[in-house]
C-alpha cells in the first residue's frame, strides 16, 4: 500500500501575498478523520483550508494530498478534496437545482441516466427529493448550504473541507448540517468560531498570526486558544 494513503503532508509551508506572511512555516502531518481548525479573525485559518485543495498554492514549501503535490496535481486534487464555502451563494452556479449538482459530474463525462440515477440516490439519501426541480437562489439558506454540499458529495471527495459551514444558519439549520457532517465517511477538515462543534474531533489547529500555535486534542487547543485570547502574543 503507498505509504502516503489517506494522508495530508504539510512541509515547511509559508504563503506570502506581496510582503506580508499569511502562513508562516508550517509542518504537519494530519491523518485523522475529524480535523478542527479555529483562531482569531485574520489567524490564517481560510488560507490553510483553501491550501489543501489547491485554491492557494504555497508560496514555499509543499502541500501533499494522499502524495500528491497539490502544485503539480490541481485537477486530481480537485477532486480528491471538496470545499465547502462559508456563504453557499458563492458556490451555487445553475438556477435549477438538479443541474448544480449535475455540473460536475457532467465535466468529468457521466452519461445522462448515470448523472439521473445519482441524483436521484443522493437527494433521496438526504430526504430532499421534493427539492429536484426548484429554483436554486430560491432555497432557503439551509437548504442552500445543504444543496452546495451535496454538490460536492456527488462528485465522492475523499476529503472535505468546510470553511465556517454554519455561519449563516439559525439554530435548526445549523443542526441539519451538522447531523450531515457527522455522518460522512470522508475525511472532513472544519474551519469554525463554534468551538461547541469540535469537541469530538480528533484533532484541532489552532492558528494565531500565521502560525500553527497548538495542533492538540479538541479540549487542549481550545484551552490554548482561550489562553490567547486573555494572555496575547
Ligand atoms: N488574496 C489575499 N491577498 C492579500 N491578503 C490576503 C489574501 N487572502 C488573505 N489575506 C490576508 O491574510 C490574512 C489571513 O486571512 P484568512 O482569510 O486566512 O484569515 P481567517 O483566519 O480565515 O479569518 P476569518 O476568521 O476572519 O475568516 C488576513 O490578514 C488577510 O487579510
Ligand atoms: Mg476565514
């Protein structure tokens, strides 16, 4: 078996706009099934998630996914790593929904009635069949954060990553989606302020300036993160 499987290998990485340092000099090695990653405004938290895959590219150092470089592999990484953004109008594209999850399974050249029956199993799977045929930008804000994710289950990622999925959900909404996290096999990477959701996660990062300052146990890094906030830098 290739030693690099289910893995994401971080090495030496910085990522610079212009003069200023969003990252600075990371090492990590993450394998675990439940990533939490949180810190203050501005930390480098969405800079991390979009690095592993592939929206940023380091400017040092390397990114790996399962051993390949997210710099020379954008297209496998793509699909290998999911990515949930924060506000799903910036994910939607088509105006029906049926045809925003059909997109990607369309570029990657599935037929019409293969694209059909996995729509099909998946709206099915998540109870929202009756949603098939409606308007996408007329969907409720869960319902739109739930059709972004199912647009990128279709395409079966083996990572996921969720930069602050819950931030514009009310309490029930927000429930939803975290009943859907929790069921997913994929490897997910979590980028939140709601430090109530990691707690059973295998492992949190917390970033502070740039730097990876803790990478711990969801209750240690949280504690650390609280030390900052009091006691800074
Ligand atoms: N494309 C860019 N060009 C210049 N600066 C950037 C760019 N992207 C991010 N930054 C800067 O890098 C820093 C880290 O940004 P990032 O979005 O990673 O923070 P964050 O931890 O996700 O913050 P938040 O909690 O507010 O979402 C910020 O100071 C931001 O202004
Ligand atoms: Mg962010």
């Amino acid at each position: 078996m290739n030693k690099y499987y289910d893995m994401i290998t971080i090495e030496n990485v910085s990522v610079a706009f212009e003069d200023f340092y969003a990252l600075k000099n990371i090492n990590l090695t993450l394998d675990e099934k439940r990533i939490g990653i949180i810190g203050s405004n501005g930390s480098g938290k969405s800079t991390f998630a979009r690095l592993i895959n592939g929206l940023q590219l380091p400017s040092e150092g390397k990114v790996e996914i399962d051993g390949l470089a997210t710099c020379k592999n954008g297209k496998a990484i793509r699909r290998k790593v999911g990515f949930i953004f924060q506000n799903p109008d910036h994910q939607i594209i088509f105006p029906i929904v049926e045809e925003d999850i059909a997109f990607g399974l369309k570029n990657i050249g599935y037929n019409k009635a293969e694209i059909h029956q996995k729509i099909d199993s998946l709206l099915a799977a998540y109870g929202v069949t009756h949603l098939r045929y409606k308007k996408s930008h007329l969907l409720s804000g869960g319902e739109k954060q739930l059709l972004a994710i199912l647009s990128v289950l279709v395409m079966e990622p083996t990572y996921i990553v969720f930069d602050e999925p819950s931030t514009f959900l009310d309490l029930k909404n927000k429930r939803k989606i975290l009943q859907v996290m929790e069921k997913l096999n994929q490897t997910i990477i979590v980028v939140t302020h709601d430090l109530d959701l990691l707690t059973h996660f295998d492992r949190v990062l917390l970033f502070e300036q740039g730097s990876l300052v803790a990478n711990d146990i969801p209750s240690a890094a949280i504690k650390a993160y609280q030390k900052l906030i009091y006691d800074p830098l």
